[in-house]
C-alpha cells in the first residue's frame, strides 16, 4: 500500500479509499478489457495488473 500510497494521486487515493470503506454493498461497474489494457499501459495500472485475472 506504501507504493499505491506514493504513486497514485491523493483524489484518486481518497476515492479508492471510499469505495473500499462504503463495504461489499457498493455498486461497481465492470471495466471493458479496453479499459483495462489503457489502465495497465499507465505507471499506476502497470504494476498492479499482475494481481487481476482478465
């Protein structure tokens, strides 16, 4: 979390942030694979897609 804490924008950060605090009941809209590929090409997506099944 240090590095994702570093690197990721603070309005960004504090939006994650809720979401994860909002619990299991919070709505999420699914990301087209579009979406996914743009997201891992940015320096914030690149490292953390090797966490994410596609």
């Amino acid at each position: 979390m240090e590095r994702f804490d570093r690197e990721v924008p603070e309005p960004a950060r504090l939006a994650v942030y809720g979401e994860i605090a909002a619990g299991r009941n919070a709505y999420v809209a699914p990301a087209a694979p579009s979406e996914i590929k743009h997201f891992a090409a940015t320096p914030a997506g690149g490292g953390r897609m090797g966490y994410v099944c596609i």
